[in-house]
C-alpha cells in the first residue's frame, strides 16, 4: 500500500525520523511498490511490502544515520 501522506507512515517512522527522512522513506516506499509488484522481481518468499520497506530504509540510510542519542542525524 503506498503512502499518499507522511502521517499514513508506520508509527516506527513517523516517530524516528525528521521530516525529511520521512519524506525519502515515503518515496522510496513507494516507487519500489510499483518497481517490485511483480513476483518475479523479489528474491525469495518476500512479500512486496517487505520488499519496499528495505528499499525505504535503504534510501534513508543512505543521507541519515542514528546516533548515540538514538535520534536519527543527517550524515
């Protein structure tokens, strides 16, 4: 299920994340919904919001890292 808004963001996100942290898991989200809608593009038993959810956090990995106060910093 994509995400239209980012209060539609599962709880651990919206909580943990500064805004525009939520903003590149929104949309890296999103775009792998539609990338990996087909089985054939998952690897293994995964499910295709298991699959997006590792893309989004991948993504926000990527510019964001969690700090020794467990708050997530911009790299």
């Amino acid at each position: 299920m994509p995400y239209r808004t980012l209060s539609q963001l599962p709880d651990a996100v919206r909580d943990h994340l500064p805004k525009h942290a939520q903003e590149i898991y929104k949309e890296a989200f999103n775009h792998a919904w539609d990338e990996y809608a087909d089985e054939d593009k998952r690897r293994g038993d995964e499910s295709r919001e298991e699959v997006a959810r590792k893309v989004a956090w991948s993504a926000v990995k990527q510019g964001y890292a969690k700090g020794d106060d467990e708050r997530w910093h911009p790299k």
